[in-house]
C-alpha cells in the first residue's frame, strides 16, 4: 500500500473515528444516564402509585370486613339456611338491605352489594346509576368458575376486573367485583357469599393525578396476567390485550422491572410493577423521544463539538499531511529511478522543515551512492581477477612434483602404455587449468575432472574408483571452468582419508527446466558439523601438517561456492550434505546457457 493511502486510512482510524466515537459514545453515555435517571425516577412513582392503589382495594377489603361480619348480615344468612325460616326470613333480608344501604352513601365508589345465601335467597343493596351491572342469578354464579376460586380462598377476597369476567362485570363500564365467602361468626360454617362492584374511579384519579397534566405521552395501565388491560390512563386501551414482549413482567421476587423496548410500535421506556392483587401489574410506559426532547440542546452540542474536531482534522490532513506525504512519495518515486540505475537523479528542494531535509539527504545519499558503485565494480573487477588467477594456479607444485614421480617409477617398470597415458591426462590438466577462458563446455570440465581422477588413479591404485552418469542434452551448456575439480579433490584428500574400505566417487550431472545440477557423492568416512563447517569455509584441520599442506590445501570449496554465487547470483550455489560415517554429497546448481564461448 502507498503513503497516501495509508495516512488516509490512519487519518480515518487515528482521528475520524474516535472523534466520531467519542460523540457517539458520549450520546449513548447520555442516553444511559436519562435512562437510569429515569428509571429510579419513575420506581419511585411507581412504588407510591402501587402503594395508593394497594391501599384503595385495602380500603375496599376493610369495608366488606365490617359488611359480612355485621350482626344483621350474618342473621339473615342464618334464618335463610334454615328451611323453616318462613316470614322471618323475608323480614331479615328487608333489615339486611336497609343495614347495607348507608355503606353506598357512604362510600361512593361502592355500585352494589349482593349477598346469597346457601338457599339461593338474594338481598341486595344497589346504587340507583346507570353505570351499576345486576347481579347474576345464583344458580349462575354457582356455576361460575369464580365461584369455585372464591370457595378455595375461604372468606379471603377474590378480585375481578373490568372486562376480566363480563358475565359478572360487565363490558359498558369499568368496574372491578369482589367476590368473598361469608363464615358464621362463631362456627366458621359458610353462610353464602358476598358479591361487591366497585367503580374504577377511585383508581382513575391515583393514575391521573401522577400522571400530571403535561402532555407528554407517558400513560399508565393496570394489566392482568395475560396481558389483558383492565384500566388505562387514557381510557383507549381498555379491554384491549398487550403483547408481553412489549414489557417485561414484574414478579413477587422482582416487584420492579423497567427497561426500554418497544411498547405499542413506539420506542418508549416501559416499567412494570408488581400490585400483588390477583396477578395485577402497573404498567407505565413513556415514549423515548418525549425523554430526549427534554435535552436536545445537550445533543446539539456534542453534534456541534464532533463536527467541529472532525472539520478540523479534516483541514489540518488537507493543508499539513498531504503537503508532507507529497515531499515523500516525490522522493520515493525519485529513489525508484536510483534503484533502476539512474544515478545523477535528485530531488529538488524548496522551504525550511524537514522536508527540505529529507531531499537534501536523499541527493546526497544519491550521489555518494554513485561513488561507492564505482568503487565496488572496480574491486569486484580486481576480486574476480584475483580469483582467476588463483584458480589457475591451482595445480601445486607438490602435485606435479608428485605425478612426475609417478610417472618415473612407472617408467623404471618399463610400463610405457601407462607413462603415455598418465603425460597425455597431465597435459589435459593443465591445458584447461592455464586456459585464458572464465567459461567453458560441461564437457570439457567433464573431461578435466577425469584426467584429473585418472592421475589421481595412477598414483592411488587401490584408494578408489569412480563413474560419471551425464545427461547428454547437457554437455553443450556453459560452466564456470574449474567447479568440479575441488569437489572431487575434496573427496579424495578427505572424504578417503583412513577409510578401510575402497571408495567411490560419483559424479552426475543433471539437466532440469531452468538449471543444471552437477553433483559429486562419494562413500567417505564424513563429516562432522565442526569439520563441514571448516571444510566449507576452507580452513584447515588442526591436526595437518605443514608438510602435508603443499597437495592438501587446493582452492577450497567456500571459493567455489562465492565464485558461483558471484558469477550467477544468489539464486545458484552449492549445497554440501554429509554425516561421519556416511559419505559426503555436494550438488552445485548453474543455469542453462548455451551463449557464446568468451
């Protein structure tokens, strides 16, 4: 990736986006707080609407405690138990009636109070309103499965609300029933059962009056366990069901739960707590954007500020980094012309920072770069001479000393065939080693390695033998001259130095898609990781001796090695493997080329 897209990118992830972030993060942060704010806020009003409407039915409760407990109700449930009652039990029920009367006048939110007795007798107190709901006939109630809830609670109240049960309630008004058993006093047998309507305006005026007179969305409800609204603050809602994943529940272990969901298709922060009557919740929900209204001007600010940092940063990358990214990428693409050779390439210069700098030092970087060129072709010129001449001289005196010996004894044995077969490799050996050529034919280094080994034979009958297997595609392709002849020296003056057994030396050469590999094996007693190492880099055993040194020394094969990687580059070179005990392996590898012979 280039300069400019990178200090773009690092523009964007080191600056634009935490900016943005901070004002993001800063926003929900905000959003946090008015919510948990909020939400102890509204547990609260929550709690004191709870408490209120808890004591309204706990007030409600108290009444009907003194109602079916009242010396005139309990005597005409009595006198109607009995079957013998006869007058007296239409007398009882006219005084239970008017005893009953003054509650409703009393207590305006009482509609009508009906008590049956076991026989099915009726007496009733009602308010004469057009929102009071008849009682049912007995035979009914008893039928109903609310009946039976109330027998269960044992005189304890059970609690219906509008629209809960319509045969009882009614759908035309809200109004929430209690249902309890009545108990004789003394023997705690059951009498009958009381039936009591309540208007739902007592519990209106508690959600009214916390709901405030400002309009601004927040309402609340009383839900039944399954979802059903029994009261609604705006009346709409009544007798309609609400999703439970529009609120989430309030229980006895959690009597408060308030979060923010979406509550009747609007975004709203809903709260719910837990009545304790009949599985009743209060529910209020108050949209989220009524919340947010109220601190828009704190939203216009950070909106403000992060724009402001963003623009800033914005015209600080424009004027400032792009000016500097430019003075770089015009020395980068200057350096790009130096790496292609172009030497007397520079940069021109204008102003005082550091810019100005970095030209001055890129041009005088260039230009000492272009005398130090100069002076390393010059002393690769002078290495690679050196080299040569090193490799021509190559043949030791020792070794010509010691061939001609050789050859002596042999002509003292009158063993004419072998002296004109040994003068004739020696004359090879040496036309090849003082050639003025750098390169020559794989066959024609072929053909130096075997004069070389033959003289080698002559003078070591039983030390080894050797073989060469040649592609023949490739004797025509160019080698660097003298590359194998220190391989194989190595593996005669080392590689068969004490073996007790006859080595061998192979020598191959292969002809791959892109190269040419010429390895020499042998059977050897090894090397060791120390001794590889100091054979590679052409150092000397320690337990040599000077006089052993005159044949042993050769070229080396660390030279042979930086010859080929001079000569062909750092894609070729040698390779050497061995093991003591398992012979030594050294491969070279050339590149096919069938240029002109120099």
């Amino acid at each position: 990736m280039n300069l400019r897209p990178k200090l773009l990118l690092a523009f964007i992830l080191l600056i634009v986006v935490p900016v943005a972030a901070s004002g993001v993060v800063s926003f929900l942060y905000y959003e946090h707080l008015i919510e948990k704010k909020y939400n102890e806020q509204t547990e609260l009003t929550m709690n004191a609407v709870g408490r209120n409407i808890t004591n309204f039915f706990d007030e409600m409760n108290r009444l009907t405690d003194v109602n079916l407990t009242s010396s005139v109700v309990q005597h005409t449930l009595k006198i109607n138990a009995d079957p013998d009652g006869g007058a007296s039990s239409l007398i009882a029920i006219g005084m239970a009636e008017k005893e009953m009367g003054p509650l409703l006048f009393q207590n305006p939110a009482i509609s009508y109070i009906a008590l049956y007795a076991n026989n099915g007798a009726l007496f009733r107190s009602t308010r004469n309103d057009p929102t009071t709901f008849k009682p049912i006939a007995y035979d009914k109630l008893r039928l109903h499965p609310s009946y039976e809830e109330a027998v269960k609670l044992n005189a304890k109240p059970l609690w219906i609300g509008p629209y809960e049960q319509e045969e009882l309630t009614g759908k035309e008004f809200t109004l929430f029933t209690q249902m309890r058993l009545v108990k004789d006093r003394e023997s705690l047998s059951d009498l009958g059962i009381m039936v009591t309507q309540f208007k739902s305006s007592g519990v209106d005026e508690i959600l009214t009056d916390f709901k405030g007179s400002e309009d601004d969305g927040s309402r609340y409800y009383i839900l039944n366990r399954n979802g059903l609204v029994l009261l609604d603050s705006e009346t709409d809602m009544e007798g309609s069901y609400i999703s439970s994943s529009s609120y989430a529940s309030a229980s006895p272990g959690t009597p408060y739960v308030s979060g923010r969901a979406e509550f009747l298709h609007t975004d709203s922060l809903v709260s719910s707590y837990w009545l304790g009557i009949n599985d009743w919740m209060l529910v209020s929900a108050k949209p989220w954007s009524s919340l947010m209204s109220e601190n828009v001007a704190f939203v216009k600010w950070i909106s403000l500020l992060t724009g402001l940092s963003l623009l800033s940063a914005v015209l600080f990358n424009v004027f400032f980094v792009n000016r500097v990214a430019k003075s770089i990428i015009r020395v980068v693409r200057k350096m790009r012309l130096v790496e292609q050779g172009l030497l007397d390439i520079r940069v021109p210069v204008q102003g005082k920072d550091e810019t100005v700098l970095l030209g001055n030092s890129f041009n005088s970087m260039t230009e000492r770069l272009g005398r130090l060129l100069t002076e390393v072709r010059e002393e690769q010129i002078r290495k690679q001479r050196a080299e040569m001449m090193l490799m021509q001289a190559q043949i030791k005196p020792h070794f010509l000393f010691n061939t001609l010996e050789s050859i002596n004894a042999l002509a003292a044995q009158n063993e004419g065939g072998k002296i004109m077969l040994m003068v004739r490799r020696l004359s090879q050996l040496l036309r090849t080693s003082m050639h003025q050529k750098e390169e020559i034919t794989v066959h024609e280094e072929l053909e130096h390695v075997r004069s070389y080994l033959e003289i080698q034979k002559y003078r070591f009958e039983d030390l080894f033998s050797y073989g060469m297997e040649v592609d023949e595609d490739a004797r025509e392709y160019r080698i660097l001259k003298l590359t194998l002849q220190p391989l194989v020296e190595n593996s005669i003056q080392h590689g068969f130095d004490g073996l007790e057994r006859p080595g061998v030396i192979s020598v191959r050469v292969e002809l791959r898609p892109n190269a040419i590999v010429l390895t020499v094996e042998d059977n050897g007693i090894g090397m060791d990781g120390p001794t590889l190492r100091r054979v590679a880099e052409g150092k000397k055993d320690e337990k040599w001796s000077p006089m052993e040194d005159g044949e042993r020394g050769g070229l080396g094969l660390r030279n042979v090695a930086d010859r080929l990687r001079i000569h062909y580059g750092p894609s070729y070179g040698m390779m050497i493997c061995s093991s003591p005990g398992e012979g030594t392996i050294i491969r070279c590898t050339i590149p096919r080329n069938k240029g002109d012979l120099e």
